[in-house]
C-alpha cells in the first residue's frame, strides 16, 4: 500500500462523489486512478471500497489462472499466475509488508525498536521464511482448487482478493489506533465506524456465499466460511500487532491482506 501524505480537516463529504473508489483503487492497486483527496473522510470511503478494489484484483487473477486452466497448463502452472496476479497489481507491496511485520514481530525487540526494523529496506530472515512459506502456501491452495475445476480456483482467486480488502477495512475502524503519527496507518487508521465496518463485512459475506452457491448449497457454506476464517486469522494478527506495536502501520495492513488471503485460500480448500 502506498506511504500517504499528512490529512486534515476542510475537505468537503465524498458522498456522491468518487473519492472513495478513486482512493481506494490508487492506493491498493497500481491501476492509473489519481487520488486527489487525502483527508479522512476519503481515507474513510476509501477503506470502505476496499473489498471493491479486491474485486478488480481478483477478477484479472481468475482471469488468468482460469484462462490457463481451460488452456490445458495443469494446477500448478494455473495457481502460479493466480497468485503472481495480485502481486504485480500491488507492485509486491503487500507482500512486502508481510514481509517487514514478520521481521518486526520475529525481533522481539521493545515497539521503538521493532518498527524501526520494519521500516529498513532489506528483508531479514523472519521476513524471507514468511514469505516464502505464505506463497507457497497460496500455491498450493490455489493449485488444489484448480485441481477441482476451473471454475473453483478462478472463483476462489475472487474471494481470496476481496476477504484480503476487506481485512484492511475492518482494520481501519475506530478504536485501533496507529502505531506512528505519520504514513498509512496514521492516514487511515480509526476512520472507519465500527457499524459499518461490520455491516460491509456482512454484506461481502453474503455476496462471496450466493456465489460459492453455484456449486450447490454446501459451495455457499464453503465459501461464506472462507471469508469467515480469513478474516478471523487477520483479526488475531492485527490484535497481536497492536499489542507489540502499539497500533498499525502500512506494513501491517499488508501483513494482514496476505494473511486474510491465504487463511481464506487454505479453508476453501479444506472438505
């Protein structure tokens, strides 16, 4: 996610405007939309469009694992340009945050300290283990659905994104606060209400299980469950995060996209 400039007041309301998708979109994606609101109330729209920037992210990875699926590539082949996908989209900024967290957390260091390692620009050991063992777990997952059916992983890429977003927007609501006064987590953190978040949160679950229905009744529970889960295992990180930081940054917003993802992935696979 990108670094974000200060915010203030005397903005005027985003509603029936499009700072939300313009925010969301130009800082969770790479696509060419120009932010031209930085103040709270478009940070709070913008989180709040956060599972619909997931939405674009996912539809181009099933695209592509989908399209190279029904080409004849194999699983395997189909899952590594699912998962490479959102990588690109985000120039690797989410994984690199995931990346940065783990070498903070893997630290054991005081809040001070440990932040001052995740904002250094080479990965350490915690970093490069998480990583490689996250992204091998999404392609593993991701293989295992297309292994199922085209239609499984491309939808299941679909769901993955957007619970990933989603993560960020829960993570964003009031009461959690940042862990620096300056950079995304600062620009961002506390601006969503709590209602609404949990409102989106309902509604992006009902939304991901009407579509696991095509698969049948139990397809909905599966998929709904998915969401579920992804978003309960990056609650617990951001919970944690909190504690050892004293709050949440940019880094930690993309530990917790990836984590929210692959959580999601693992459990559509499973039964």
């Amino acid at each position: 996610m990108r670094n974000l400039p200060s915010v203030g007041p005397g903005y005027p309301s985003p509603v029936n405007d499009l700072a939300g998708p313009r925010f969301a979109l130009g800082t969770l994606t790479v696509f060419p939309v120009r932010v031209t609101r930085w103040d709270r109330e478009a940070a709070r729209a913008g989180m709040l469009w956060a599972p619909g920037a997931g939405l674009a992210v996912g539809l181009l990875a099933a695209a592509a694992g989908g399209l190279l699926s029904l080409l004849g590539s194999g699983p395997l082949l189909a899952a590594v340009a699912t998962v490479a996908v959102p990588a690109v989209l985000t120039r690797g900024l989410h994984l690199d945050g995931l990346a940065d967290t783990a070498d903070g957390l893997g630290s054991g260091k005081p809040a001070d300290d440990a932040l001052r390692i995740m904002k250094q620009s080479d990965i350490g050991p915690f970093g490069v283990i998480t990583l490689l063992l996250v992204l091998l777990a999404q392609v593993a997952a991701v293989s295992a659905l297309y292994g199922q059916g085209w239609a499984y992983g491309a939808l299941g890429a679909a769901v993955s994104a957007v619970t990933a977003r989603l993560a960020l927007t829960l993570a964003a609501r009031t009461g959690v606060p940042a862990a620096r006064p300056e950079g995304l987590g600062a620009a961002v953190a506390g601006v969503v209400p709590v209602r609404g978040a949990l409102a989106l949160a309902a509604v992006v679950t009902a939304v991901c299980a009407a579509a696991g229905a095509v698969f049948g009744a139990t397809g909905a529970l599966h998929h709904a469950l998915g969401v579920l889960a992804g978003l309960a295992g990056a609650e617990l990180l951001l919970r944690h995060c909190v504690r050892r930081f004293g709050g949440v940054t940019g880094d930690v917003f993309g530990a917790l996209a990836e984590t929210a993802a692959t959580v999601s992935l693992v459990v559509l696979v499973l039964g």
